[in-house]
C-alpha cells in the first residue's frame, strides 16, 4: 500500500506492490500546514474495482456529497475510464486526489475542486504513465486465479511541486520465506504502507511472508532503511497480516491479520521502531464455522474501540481496548448488510462508519455509539459496483496517519 508525506522541501509516495492497492497516508509538512482555507462542504472519495479480470464492476472514482449532521450521501460525480482505482489519498492541503491502480505498475494524481467536490486528472494522459510508476516497470504477474498480485517491493515515489508524481526513486526488496499458504502466500505480499504517530517510520505488513517490516525513514531524502530487529517482526505461521494501525495516544499498535481472521495487539518501542505482541484474539464469533478473511481495520479517534472487517462472516467486529494496555475484547459482531466488506472507515467526526461490500455493491452507513462503540445501520444502503475504499474531504478533515 502507499502512503503520502509532506517533509522538509519534499513530499514523497511510498508505494507497495500487492494484491490489493495502495494506502495513502500523510503526515504533516512545514509548507503545508496553515496554507490553505478548510472547505465549506464533506466529501467522500469512493475507490473502486473496475477489470474482467477482478470480476469487477466498477465504474471509476464517485464522489458524493456528505451531510455532517445525518450522514447522508449524495452523489456527485463518476470519474469514469480509470483503471481499477482502488486505493485513495488526499493530500494535506486537499487540493489533490491520489489512486494507485490495483494489479497496474502506476499511480494518478487528480486535482479537487474545493467547492463542488469535482475531480480531474492532473496530468496529462499522454505522459502521466511515465511519471507516476510505481513498483515495476510491467503489469505485476498474476498468482492465482483470482488476480492476486505482488512484487515483494515497496517504492518511493516524489510528488512534484504542481502535486502530480514523479517516477519512483527508491525501490526497496522485502526478504523472507513465504508463509504455508500455497497459494495466498506464493511469494512476499506487502499489503499496507502506515507511517507511525512522530512520521519517524514506515511499517509494513507482509501478508506473503507472514512479517511486519518496519523502516526509518529521511524525511529530507524521503529514503527506507530498515530499523530495530532485523528491520521486521515475525507474525505466526498462516497468519497472513494485512493492515495495521496505531493508538491515537499509547505505544501501541494493532495488526489485523487476513488469513487467520485475528487482531494482534502489539507494543510499539518508538524509539527503536520495533514491535513486540502482546496478544492475538480472533475476528469471529465462536459459534461461526465459515469460511471467513479479514480486510480493513479502523480506530476510533480516542483509541477506545476498534473495529475490523470480516469477508465470509460479512460483519464489523467491534472491539473495545483497554486504557492502559490495549488489548483487546471483543464488543459485539454486526452484519455489513452485503458481501465482501474489503474497506470499513469512520466519518471524520467519528459519528458514523461506512462499510464498502465489494461483492455486494453497496455501501452501508452505521451509526455508532461513542459510549458503546456499537454500530446501528441507519437505512443508507447506496448502490456501487465494487466499492474498495473511501476517503473524506472537508472542513476538519485530515489524512489518516
């Protein structure tokens, strides 16, 4: 996955090669903080999966206008003829809109109008191929049957100073020994690029080789080396961990591992960037037999309750952590109302979650309960074809970090 940082005199993308695209996430810039008035409206950024070969269909980037008060869509622009769009990012002033292309070698910059929501491709199409590659210089070569992709590397793209992307200018391998899985975990799988809380480094789970790789990072070169422990920490075998996210406040940090279907709560030393677990507690309830994989994990702004998905169980598990430690409990388990919920996120106040069914085409809006953390459905279910992640653009808004 891919991340966006503004650093001293340079922005970069970190960008993964894998299965499913990439995170963007960004951290505070000096040249972009204070720069730019908050917008009058709520935005939502609607990524989607588009090719045969995904057995997709989407139609490219919606847009849709958000009501702070109810939390209700409205839609305002389809972004048609681009190519399995399926991971977006904001950049910190807001002014452009970032995709990279699942099961492509690039990613897109597009420009935002503040007022209306509207997006448009910032580059030009003739050159954008050239100056926005990501991992490798060809389409990533298929696994399996279900168009599940890798590379086993991680890059560095800058961001020029028009907000467009120049061509990657670090390319870092990721070593190891694939996990059991004989087809999910065939080679190194790197899922998801998540900055930690002082933006001093880049962790990465790899769903192939059953590893959480963490990396220093130069803000003023924008380039990866690896850090404490050899530079990664082992999950178990079969785990398969996808995303990852730290508490708003403690040393800690969650691991949602895929193929398992389990949460991995783990201590973060900040100052070595290592990480040491401390408990793994599975996604399903216990009286589920199904088959079932875990996709998207989203923290509360408190750092109170987390929540996670479930493809197979079809549900957001809510988890309420524990003040001092972290570690988890699980709250209760509630149905995202369609199939294959790849993305879940909360609305930037917190009010509300959005569950993303990528086989189900829809999206489904929960409110949820501050006290609690329990999720209510509210009665918007909005048709879109494979939905895969969202993001939001506004007044009080920032990039998840």
């Amino acid at each position: 996955m891919d991340q966006v940082m503004d650093a001293p005199g340079r922005r970069v993308v970190l960008s993964a090669a894998l299965v499913a695209p990439a995170l963007l996430a960004a951290k505070p810039g000096k040249a972009a903080q204070g720069k730019s008035a908050p917008a009058a409206s709520l935005f939502a950024y609607v990524g989607t999966f588009t090719t045969a070969q995904r057995k997709a269909r989407g139609e490219g980037i919606s847009v849709y206008r958000v009501d702070p008060a109810t939390g209700g869509w409205t839609h305002v622009q389809t972004l048609g003829e681009q190519v399995n769009p399926s991971f977006l990012h904001l950049s910190r002033d807001q002014r452009f809109l970032y995709a990279v292309h699942g099961d492509g070698d690039y990613a897109t910059s597009y420009a935002v109008d503040p007022a209306s929501g509207r997006v448009r491709e910032a580059q030009p199409r003739r050159d954008r191929r050239e100056e926005r590659r990501t991992p490798s210089d060809r389409p990533h070569r298929p696994l399996d049957g279900r168009g599940e992709y890798g590379s086993g590397t991680v890059a560095v793209l800058p961001v020029k100073p028009d907000g467009t992307l120049a061509d990657q200018q670090q390319l870092v391998e990721l070593p190891g020994k694939p996990g059991p899985h004989k087809v999910e975990q065939a080679i190194s799988h790197p899922h998801d690029v998540v900055f930690d809380p002082s933006g001093r480094f880049v962790v990465i789970p790899d769903k192939g080789l059953d590893r959480i790789f963490v990396f220093s990072l130069d803000a003023a070169s924008g380039r990866l080396t690896p850090a404490g422990n050899d530079g990664f920490t082992q999950a178990r075998a079969g785990a398969g961990p996808r995303h990852m996210a730290f508490h708003p406040k403690l040393p800690v940090a969650w691991v949602l591992n895929e193929l398992d279907s389990t949460t991995t709560t783990c201590r973060w030393d900040a100052k070595a960037g290592t990480l040491a677990p401390v408990q793994t507690i599975t996604t399903l309830p216990t009286d589920f037999n199904g088959d079932s994989t875990c996709a998207e994990i989203s923290v509360s702004a408190d750092g109170r309750f987390v929540h996670c998905s479930n493809r197979g169980h079809d549900s957001v598990t809510t988890y309420a952590a524990d003040p001092r430690t972290g570690v988890l409990s699980a709250v209760r388990w509630t149905p995202t109302q369609g199939k294959g919920p790849r993305f879940i996120g909360l609305s930037p106040d917190g009010r509300f979650l959005q569950a993303a069914n990528e086989q189900g085409d829809n999206i489904v809006a929960f409110r949820v309960d501050a006290k609690t953390g329990k999720l209510t459905p509210t009665g918007q279910n909005l048709a879109c074809k494979s939905p895969v992640c969202i993001v939001y653009a506004g007044a009080g808004t920032l990039p998840r970090a």
